[in-house]
C-alpha cells in the first residue's frame, strides 16, 4: 500500500497533492516542453482530464553561495523523489542544465560542488557533481542504499527525511540512515514475534505482546502489508504480503562520508535514533533530531529533542527538553544560535532559537499567530525568513530577532510558496504556484521590492481555456472570517446560477487547481461552480490554516457544527450572490475532505448527492483495527479517549448517524488502503442496511488516490454520478 507523504501534510493522509504537491506533475526539459507547446496548440480548449496530467513542479530549491545559479528539482506526483536535478543561472531567460536523475540538492559551502541523492540500480546513494569539471560520481556506496526512517519526516515534507549536511571545509557529508537496533532485549523480542509469524504450521500462533511494533498486530490478515515503513519508487511503503522480509527492528542512525576516500564511518552508537543532521560553522559539531528511543508515529513522535554530537566521536548533549517535537535545526552563520522548528499539542508550528550549548530559547515567531513551514537564517544572524500558513496563501515574511517584528517579503496575491531558499549575498528564491500556473520559481534579488519569474515551468496551461479563480470571503454565523477558493465554469455569465459541487477538502490554498482526485478546472469546464469552503473539522483541527484559537475551534463533537457551519454559510454566500442554483449542489471528498463528506450527509439533506473516496467515518474501531490506537484515536482528546468518554466517539463517527442519510451517495476507495477502505466498506454496509441510495467502487491494486486506468474508470463514473443528478449545461468530457 502507497501512503503518500507531499506537502506537509493533513493528519489522516498526505493526500497526493498532498494534496498541493501532487497537483504538479511531471518532469520535462523546459525548453523542449515550451516549443512543443507553442507548435502543437493552436487555439485554447476546455480542460479535460487528459489535460490534468504532465505538469512540472519545481521542488528542493538551492541557492549556490554566491547566489547566481539555483539548483532545483523537478517532480511527478507519483514519484516525488524521483526527480531530475537542474542548474540554472538567477537571471530571466537562462536556460537551464540537467545534472542528473535525483533529488535534494545541496551546495558545498565554497560553491564548487553540488551534492545530491541518486538512484543507482535501484540503490539510494550520494552523488556529488564537481560544477567546474562537470563530473558526477556517487560518494557512498552504502549497503541496500541510504535508508532513514520515513516516520521522520514530523508532518513535514517526504523529503525531510533524507535532510544531510556538508562540512564547513567541504570535504564530508553526514546524513541519516536506519540500522539494526543494538539493545538485546527488543531486537530478541521482536525476532521471536517475525520468527512465529513466519512458521508454516498453521496452528503455531503469532505471538503479540506489548513490546510488539504495532504494525505487526494485523499482519498477513490484508495481502498487503502494515510492516515498516519503507521507500519504493520514490514513495513510502508498507511491506507487502503476508510475510514480513524485514523486520521492524532498526534506528536511525548518522554517518559522515568523506569524499576523497569515500570511506563512510557511523557517527553515534546507541538505538535513539537521529535525524535532521546540521553541520556547525567551526565544523566541530553536528546538530541533530533526536527522538530518543520512542516509537515516531505516523505523524511524529509526542516528543524530540534537539542535541549537539561531536563530529569526531559522536559523543553527545541534549540541548532541549520538554513535550512536543523539536526538528530541523539550523545553525546561525556565525554558529553561536541553533535554530529549530518546534509544535506542542496545538497546530501552530514555531521557530526557537536557543544559544550553541542550548538554555533558554526564544521564539522567534512569537509574533507571528500562524503556523510556520520552513525557515531559513538571513546571513545577517540577526533574523530569520520563514514560510508560514497564511488561510488560502502561503507566504514568506522576514523576522527581526531583537524585536519580532515580522516584515513581509511576497505580495498579498494569495498562492503557495514553498522551498524557500536563501544565499549568503542575500539573494531569495521560492517555487510558486497560484491560480495561473501550477508552479513557478521566482527570485528576489538582496535589496530588490519585487521578484521576477525565473522560469515558467507549465507554458501548455496558456493554451487551456480555464475557469476564473477567485477568494471568497464570508463571516460564518459565528461571526468567524473565512476564506474559500471558487472556480467559475468556463464561459461563466454574471446572473445565471450554475451547478455545484462542493470540495470539503479542508485548508487548501489558492493554487492552480489541476488535481484529478481533488476539485479541478475539468469539473468547471463541464459547466459547474466549484468551491473549497475550507471548513474545520473534528479529524483535522491539528492541521494548521489561520491562528490556533481559530484551527481548534473544529476539536471534538461539537466541532462537527463548527464544520457545518463554515460549509453551509459559506454554499449560502454563494446563493446570495445569485451563483449557485440551491436545487443543484453536490458534495465531493477526498481523504480528509471524505471524512467531512460522510459527517456532512448525517446532518443536511440540502444535497442532490454525495462523492466520497478514501475517508474515516469511524473514529473509534478503525484506528483500533489498524494496529496503532494511537496514531488517530489521541488526535482527537480533550473530550477524552473512547475508553473514558465513548459517546463523545460515538457522536463524532458519521457511521452510528447513517440512518439520517438521505444523499445519494458514490462511494470509493483502493483495495490496498487500509483503515480508508475498512471505514469505506463500514459507510457502504451501514447505508445498504438502512436502504439509502449507495453505489461503492473498489480498485484492486489501488492506494490512498487512484492512477492510471482505475483513475480514468472513476473519472468516467464520477462524471456521470455528478450529471445524472445536477445536470449541468454545456459538459464536456
């Protein structure tokens, strides 16, 4: 089964966007692409389904020391760390150069090389590309391959993982992989577990006990797997079939390469666990992630810390203590702050800075009531740029370390921004994508009011005739500000209403919309009004859109009626403004937005129908069922867990309310998902029970979103559910 981890990611799933990165798609030379593109369209037409495929999205972006040429990656959303690597000089116009098949980027402190992840005969390595003499070759040449540890990523990006570091003379590397714990007493207690789940006498049980990883406990009962994580095809993986071929008994671990001899040493020793690794300026010590021997979840470990290890033997201190997860140092330029990006019980990420030998920290967003992304130190030492949450836009802004303040760097246009880069000549470059193109990289020269576009990555898109994308903004009817996306069907005429489907998908921002799984610009050319209310919801209020107090107000059973009321007053703008026809609206929900859909149809009969794929609609049973409580049921305290407050899980699982359907409802899901197509199949019997209207669609060989021809079957199917009960005008396919 295919979990996909993009953006940072939503709660239940990093939906393939993920749900925003997975909207841009693949990797072409950009030259080549911009003179086909011209050559082969001729006149504008609407967007059909062919045409929500062969995007490129710039990722990994790299600014060289001196800040005139980026490196960068271009990506698909299937395979998003199988990559090509670029260089491009930071003037308008340059053209750019392939390195090479890879991912993640990083320049050598003097410039003079560029290292980078590549796949060797399917082996995961370290390549290093001298800039002068144009040579690549790989650095390691580690084992199966360089491995760390998925579940590191702490609802960050897929790549974070594989975050490394150079040394300050450019002579190593140190980076993160996973290798065979060293405590005697778990790995004998989990050999004992694989030793019996893989006995062929049938009547030998699996034994389980409470020092038994999770993800064994319903081994072999699906065919496929919910073992250890693990990378395929640059994605994350569950083993597949009924045996484990790897036990789930190693830590994270670092090791530092040096170039000339390529001889690999491993840093530290014990089963901890470490992550995020930062070279320090003197190159005496590397800063690091560690989550100390607990179990890092799905969504992150409940705590890590950040420590100080010596780059000569590893030996270490803790520099931080405390709950919630502590990531991604960085070291200020002159080496004497650490900053680290820090989360704790609330959905609000912030960014600490504490002195080299750590003490009291400070937060350096304490200003700023959103939630923060990424953030990188100015070469000044006395502020930082971040990218942080911002409603529908993701922005950049620059904080002043002595006073706070936050000052502004990307225009009010709402968009999402990522992979912020910055040089030490004080050049800035972030990829972009907003309405118009689904990803862009922009510069901002040191200096400089305005960026300029780099490259347009997607010249095809001006060839397709797409509907008009606006924000709206409305008061819900308890007074909050809120923000959705709306898309016009093509050829929109001011005073006709117009079909409409619903995207519950929640906290998306303002980009192009040309996902196949989410709401896109096909549905508008086939004449409907499509709207992302962006609602809060019980399953999600650790997903971070605006200031925490307003994210939170979505937590426990009474955050369904804050759902419902964000959705509906936001459908009832859109009526006043004389849009929608009230007669004609539809609700559709991937993943997260599924999970709202299946609450949504127990409390509103106001919809002609229903579309959900892949959602939760039992909090209670399924994270049980699955092998790890922990992983959901926790998300949702604060009115207690289902062993002290059952009604409260009972009240927040659309699956006990069914018998209030009235929607006809099109439900699926992928035959390898797992807790998404149990709670699917729980929806399909529990509606087919009461006798409501449900059709459920099951692709075998399927993960958490559908590709290829089971994408192009439930196309077709969706269309039509959609037309038989909204018909709207004008379609097209």
């Amino acid at each position: 089964m295919q979990r996909r981890l993009y953006w940072p990611l939503p709660m239940l799933s990093r939906v393939p966007f993920a749900t925003l990165r997975a909207m841009l798609l693949v990797s072409i030379p950009i030259v080549s692409l911009s003179l086909a593109a011209v050559a082969q369209a001729a006149t504008k037409h609407r967007v059909t389904l062919r045409d929500l495929h062969g995007f490129t999205s710039a990722e990994n972006l790299q600014l060289s020391p001196d800040g005139k040429i980026l490196a960068y990656v271009t990506t698909t959303d299937s395979e998003p760390l199988n990559g090509t690597v670029w260089l491009m000089a930071t003037k308008p116009g340059s053209a750019a150069r392939k390195v090479g098949e890879g991912f993640l980027p990083q320049w050598s402190p003097d410039g003079r090389k560029l290292a980078y992840y590549h796949h060797e005969s399917k082996s995961l390595q370290i390549w290093v590309l001298d800039i002068a003499a144009r040579h690549s070759e790989a650095v390691t040449r580690f084992g199966a391959g360089i491995d760390p540890d998925p579940a590191t990523y702490l609802g960050g990006w897929i790549w974070d993982p594989f975050r490394y570091s150079w040394s300050p003379d450019g002579q190593q590397l140190v980076f993160a992989s996973r290798a065979p714990i060293g405590d005697k007493r778990r790995a004998s207690s989990n050999r004992e577990v694989l030793a019996s789940a893989r006995r062929r006498d049938e009547s030998a049980p699996l034994v389980l006990d409470t020092a038994t990883p999770p993800g064994l406990t319903i081994r072999g009962i699906f065919t496929h797997g919910f073992g250890e994580a693990q990378w395929k095809n640059g994605t994350v993986v569950y083993e597949s079939g009924p045996n484990l071929s790897r036990p789930a008994i190693r830590a994270n671990q670092l090791f530092v390469v040096t170039l000339n001899s390529k001889h690999i040493r491993r840093l530290t020793q014990d089963d901890s666990g470490y992550f995020d690794p930062a070279w320090s300026p003197d190159g005496k010590t590397i800063a690091c992630a560690s989550n100390e021997g607990r179990i890092v979840g799905g969504f992150g470990a409940t705590i890590t810390n950040i420590y100080a290890l010596s780059a000569l033997d590893g030996s270490k201190t803790v520099l931080t203590a405390g709950p919630g997860n502590k990531w991604m140092p960085e070291w200020s330029p002159d080496g004497h702050l650490i900053a680290y990006l820090e989360n704790e019980a609330s959905s609000k990420k912030s960014v600490m800075v504490i002195p080299e030998h750590g003490g009291t920290g400070v937060k350096a967003t304490a200003q700023l009531d959103r939630s923060v992304q990424e953030a990188q130190w100015a070469f000044d030492n006395s502020s930082i740029f971040v990218g942080y949450v911002d409603g529908v836009s993701w922005s950049i802004a620059r904080i002043d370390l002595v006073t706070g303040h936050v000052e502004p760097v990307t225009e009010k246009q709402s968009a999402f921004r990522s992979s912020l880069t910055v040089s030490p000549t004080g050049t800035l470059a972030w990829m972009e994508d907003n309405p118009a193109t689904p990803s862009e990289m922009k510069v901002l020269a040191a200096g400089g009011r305005a960026p300029s576009v780099l490259s347009d990555l997607n010249p095809q898109v001006r060839f397709l005739e797409t509907g008009a994308q606006e924000v709206v903004r409305w008061r819900n009817r308890r007074g909050d500000e809120m923000e959705g996306v709306l898309i016009m069907p093509t050829g929109y005429q001011r005073g006709h209403r117009y079909p409409l489907i619903v995207d519950t998908y929640p906290g998306l921002p303002n980009t192009f919309k040309g996902y196949a799984m989410l709401g896109n610009q096909a549905w508008a050319s086939n004449g409907y009004i499509v709207f992302w209310p962006n609602a809060r919801a019980p399953h999600v209020w650790e997903n971070p859109f605006k200031s925490p107090e307003y994210d939170q107000a979505g937590q426990g059973p009474r955050g369904w009626d804050v759902t419902v009321d964000d959705v509906m007053s936001g459908i009832d703008e859109l009526v006043r403004r004389q849009m929608v026809d009230p007669d004609r609206m539809c609700l559709y929900g991937f993943s997260n937005g599924a999970g709202i859909v299946n609450y949504l149809v127990t409390r509103t009969d106001r919809f002609k129908c229903a579309v959900s794929v892949s959602g939760i609609s039992d909090w209670m049973s399924i994270p049980l069922l699955t092998g790890d409580p922990d992983k959901f049921v926790e998300r949702l305290e604060g009115n207690g867990n289902p062993w002290e407050n059952p009604n409260s899980y009972v009240q927040i699982s659309a699956v006990f309310h069914l018998n209030a359907v009235v929607t006809p409802m099109l439900l699926a899901a992928g035959d390898e998902e797992d807790g998404f197509l149990l709670s699917t199949i729980e929806m399909y019997s529990g509606l087919r029970r009461f006798g409501k209207e449900v059709t459920l669609l099951r692709y075998p060989n399927q993960g958490h979103g559908f590709t290829g021809t089971a994408l192009a079957d439930f196309w077709r199917r969706e269309m039509a559910f959609f037309n038989a009960h909204l018909a709207a005008e004008g379609t097209t396919h």
